[in-house]
C-alpha cells in the first residue's frame, strides 16, 4: 500500500527515447545493449526492448527479466568474466552464448557447462582513465596474457568470436575510448594469429547520461568514431556492439522525498523545530523517508554529489545551511552534511533529478523500509514511436503508473508537475 507521503520517482520514458534517438545519430555503428545492472526497473527494460536494443545481463535473473520480455537471445550479452556455474547453464538452456572471459579457470568452466558459448575476452582499459568508478582492478586480462588465453581456449576446443573492454562507469576522459579502441585493434590480430576470426567489438559502457556530467556525451563520441572507422572500418565487417548503462537512465528519473522529522540547532543547543527567528540564526537537521541505504545508495558507492531542489514557492526565500538525512537507525544514513535550502517544515517536499543509474537497483530493505515506487510519464510523441512497436498483447502489459491513466502524458520536469501526476 502506498502512503501519500511515500517518497516516490517519476520516471519521464520519453527520456528514454529521446537518448535512444540521440545514440543512433552520434554512434550510428555500434548497436546498445543497456546494461540492466544499471536500472532494472521494468518501465525501463519495456521501452528499450520494444525500441530493439540488446542487454548487457550479468546474472541469471538478469537473463530471465529479458528473456520475460521475449527479447531473442542474440540480443543479449552475458557480460559478466566470473559467472557461477550454474548460471552459465541457464544461458546455455535459453540459448544465450555471447559471454565474456578473461582468465583461463573461466574458460574451463564454460567448457564444462555452455562448450557451443560465443566467447568474447576482456581486456584492460589504459590505466590513465577518469572515471566515476574503475572497473580495472577487478576486470579485465592484460593484453599480454591474451596470447595464452586464446591457446587455451584453441585447446579446449572453445569459440572466441571478439573482444571487449570497459573504461570504466562514468567515464569523462575523451581519450579513453580511442586507446582502448587500439588497444583492441592489437588484440584482433592476436586472434587471427591464434587461428580465431574475431568479428565482434564490444566497448563497453562508461558514457555520461546527465547534462551535469563533467563531459558531454557528444564529447566522448567524436574520438570514438574517429577510432573506430581508423581501426576498424565498415568494410572489415566487425560488428560493434557497446553496453551503456546510466546514458539511458540517468536523467530519466527524478526522485521526491518526504521530509519527516526535523531538528534546528543554534550553537550547541537544539532550539525550536518550527522557527528560525532570534539573534543566533539556526542550522537544520531534515529527516528524510528514502537515504543510502536506500535509493542514495550512489552517494555512497558512486560519489555522486546530491543536489536537493525544492517547490518553486520557496525560490524567494531566505536560505539556511541545513544538512539531510536519511530514515534509518544507523549515523553514516546522511545524504548531505551541509547545504543551503529554505527553512523547510514536516511534510515538505525535497526532488532529486537526474537519480536514474545505480539508486533504486542498490536499495536494500535495512530496517525494513520500504522500496521507493515509481511512475511513468511519456510525451506523446514517443509513447507514439513506441506504440508501432507493439502487438496488442504488448500493449496491455506495458507497466504504467496507477496515478497516470494513459501514457499519453506531456511530462514536466517541475517539482510541482512530478508531485500533482503522483498524488
């Protein structure tokens, strides 16, 4: 049951379509496979599928969400090097064989439990890459070991079909995929010479999906298709496939919260929760019913820098440095320890944009709160390029919000505008 005062998102699904269109026009070779680890809300997986991307899956139930949703098996990739058995197995009964490797116990496993697998080996990005998060102390096979994996793997009687690699999440350097895009075009070769035809590229994910990013887009992509015409030209007929997560995501949704307890402190003393008048002006402790453990999770694990937003009537008002909180029992639940908002009251509303990637896929239940639900909005105009996708039977289980009748909706990204298509 949802309380009215449940902190929700409002997901805007032609966010979704708009950076579909924009990704075709800038990498028009390299097909998307979304990486559902990112956001796997099903509003999410339903726009993108019926929008014909591939998916970047790494586990079982990741694969079992796509195959729900009768997306076919080529258009999914298990890219995950260190898969446990049995989820090898289950790829392999749902006829799932692009996976990735890069270490030779793996190559044993997949001759065990998936020998007809489509292997692509992940290789490490350059080590000066910027990035969010990097991937490279966890992932990926030097290029120098590549020559003994490929043995192996001509050994065991084992299929490698290309290569990968990841520059790592939220990337803002504009080099790195051009070096790590040459770094492949070497390890190409050394297939060749293992006695492999590699005909797939896969260059990962790592690309901004908010405008407040510290690069743009458009900025990571010029290099990029530079890179990839110089080292892999269309006439060579490798197919180029990448697996962008928070680009599609990321500012899909806005995040509302409820503030429901606050403290004022003057000086060392609490003072009165609902005023900030005297001579000493206060500072303020605002409560909050979703935090790190929750959808804020990113603030912890991705270092995102949280920017609370509040209603357009309080845009006049004196500001108050105040710190946020988080609802559970533990002291680390804090979402900001210092910021300027207008004094704000019990039952007031906080909004978070652009809270798409890696937030409601890491929530936890601790202290058995709740889950932050979501709504869906679509402009017209892309609910419309989505409905000629569809059959009937499409239509009837697309995933739209109880508070939104029809998809049909034009959406505004006004806190106001979220909270009225929510309540």
């Amino acid at each position: 049951m949802q309380d009215k005062d449940d902190a929700f998102f409002i997901a805007d699904l032609s966010d979704i379509v708009r950076k579909y269109k924009t990704w075709k026009r800038e990498l028009p070779r390299v097909e998307p496979f979304y990486a559902v680890k990112c956001n796997d809300n099903a509003g999410v997986l339903s726009v993108l599928a019926e929008l014909g991307t591939g998916f970047d899956c790494t586990s079982k139930l990741e694969i079992s969400k796509i195959m729900d949703l009768k997306v076919s098996p080529s258009r999914v990739i298990y890219a995950n090097p260190y898969k446990q058995s049995s989820h090898i197995r289950y790829a392999a009964k749902n006829d799932v064989a692009l996976m990735t490797f890069d270490n030779i116990s793996e190559l044993h496993k997949v001759k065990a439990n998936h020998p007809n697998a489509k292997l692509v080996v992940r290789i490490l990005p350059p080590n000066s890459t910027k990035a969010q998060s990097e991937l490279g102390m966890k992932f990926g096979a030097h290029p120098k070991d590549v020559p003994k994996l490929l043995k192996t793997a001509k050994d065991l009687g084992l299929n490698v079909v290309g290569v990968s690699f990841h520059v790592g999440s939220g990337c803002y350097d504009p080099t790195a995929f051009p070096a790590a895009v040459a770094s492949a075009r070497a390890v190409f070769d050394m297939g060749e010479t293992a006695g492999f035809h590699f005909d797939l590229l896969d260059i990962g994910g790592g690309f901004p999906g908010q405008k407040s990013a510290k690069i743009s887009f458009e900025a990571i992509c010029g290099p990029l298709r530079s890179a990839l015409d110089a080292y892999f030209p269309e006439s060579k007929g490798v197919r180029i496939i990448a697996e962008p997560g928070r680009f599609f995501v990321a500012s899909a949704f806005t995040l509302a919260v409820n503030i429901i307890a606050k403290r004022a402190v003057v000086g060392e003393e609490i003072a009165d929760d609902n005023t900030s008048s005297g001579d000493v002006e206060p500072k303020f402790m605002y409560y909050v019913n979703d935090g790190v453990y929750g959808s804020f999770n990113c603030s912890v694990f991705g270092g995102v820098d949280l920017k609370a937003e509040v209603f357009e009537h309080y845009a006049d008002e004196p500001l108050f440095t105040c710190s946020i909180w988080g609802p559970t029992c533990d002291g680390i639940d804090c979402l900001k320890d210092e910021t300027q908002l207008p004094e704000m009251h019990i039952g007031d509303w906080l909004f978070f944009h652009d809270m798409g990637a890696y937030t409601m896929c890491a929530a936890t239940r601790f202290n058995a709160m709740p889950k932050t639900r979501s709504y869906y909005v679509m402009q017209e105009s892309a609910w419309i390029q989505i409905e000629h996708h569809m059959n009937e039977e499409d239509l009837q289980s697309f995933p739209l919000s109880p508070a939104v009748k029809s998809p049909v909706v034009e959406f505004s990204t006004s806190p106001l505008a979220a909270y009225n298509l929510a309540h």
